[in-house]
C-alpha cells in the first residue's frame, strides 16, 4: 500500500494529471430548478440540467457558459 502512495510522486503522474483533469458537476434532476436553485447557487455546481432536457448539446450549453445559472 505505501508503494502504491508513494508511485505517483516518485514518476510524476499527480503532477502532470494536476493540470490536465478537472471536474464539473452539473445536477440533473426530475424537478425543476426552482425546486433546488438555492442548493445550486451555494454549490460548486456549474448548472443544472431537468432530465428531460439531457442532451450532449444541453450539457455542452452548461460546459460553455461562463456565468451563473445555465440551461434547464
């Protein structure tokens, strides 16, 4: 176990994977926004997304937006 700890550091992978993975979080939901606005306004989250509305494209209108709030 502590060789497996230890591995990412001595070859550099936690460093290069630093600057290269990230993560956004996006609910999706049944409910509308309203029903949650106010957990995904304090919340990291990028946007939220009503299931029926999952698309690639509505995803990618969420991954695009610079601002608060995004599509529902």
């Amino acid at each position: 176990m502590e060789a497996a700890r230890a591995l990412p550091e001595r070859d550099g992978v936690a460093v290069a994977l630093t600057g290269r993975v990230t993560s956004v979080i996006i609910p999706i939901s049944t409910h509308s926004l309203d029903d949650f606005e106010e957990l995904v306004a304090a919340g990291p989250a990028r946007g939220f997304l009503r299931k029926s509305a999952l698309s690639t494209r509505a995803i990618g209108a969420v991954l695009d937006n610079s601002g608060s709030g995004a599509p529902t």
